[in-house]
C-alpha cells in the first residue's frame, strides 16, 4: 500500500464523458501521474469521477474505521458535555457558551 500523504493541492477537471472516451490515452497517465482527479458530466450535470489508485485507498481508509473513530469521539464529547451540564460546569472549548 503506498504511504498516504496529503498533496499540497490536487486539481479537479470536469470533462465531459464523451471528451474522455475521445482522450482517454491522454487523460489516464493526467490523474496518475500529476495530482488531479477527473470529474465526468454528462447532460452538464456530474455523472462519475476518475481518480488515482491513492485517492482511491484514502477514501476506502475513510469509508471503514475513521467514520467508526469519528462516531465515537462525538459520543465522547457528548457524554462529557452532559456530565458538565449536570455539574454545573461551564462546557470546554472556545466558543462555546451557555445559553
């Protein structure tokens, strides 16, 4: 598995589907190769996206245990800020103020 390291700025094309069937050949080695990822429209509206092999393993990363890790960390948070409300507390963070 490559090593996941977020580029700097990764350009996103929208083509047409008919433009990339045309220039798939030149299209292809674009997403491999320099940071970007295709999105396709078809009647103008988006229709599927290409996108590299790495762009591919970081959202499949995501999709299984960060969304599971994001879920509990809410739980989390939330059965602190209840235990604070029930305390008396004022709850942590900046931002945040009592109603």
């Amino acid at each position: 598995m490559t090593r996941m390291i977020p580029a700097p700025y990764i350009r996103t094309e929208m083509i047409s589907v008919t433009n990339f069937r045309t220039n798939i050949a030149m299209l292809l080695p674009q997403v491999v190769n320099i940071p970007s990822r295709l999105l396709l429209t078809r009647h103008g509206r988006p229709y599927c996206a290409v996108v590299s092999i790495r762009d591919l393993e970081m959202v499949e990363r995501f999709d299984g245990h960060s969304l599971a890790s994001l879920r509990r960390e809410q739980d989390d948070i939330a059965c602190r800020f209840a235990a604070a409300q029930e305390a008396g507390e004022r709850p942590p963070g900046p931002g945040l103020r009592s109603l």
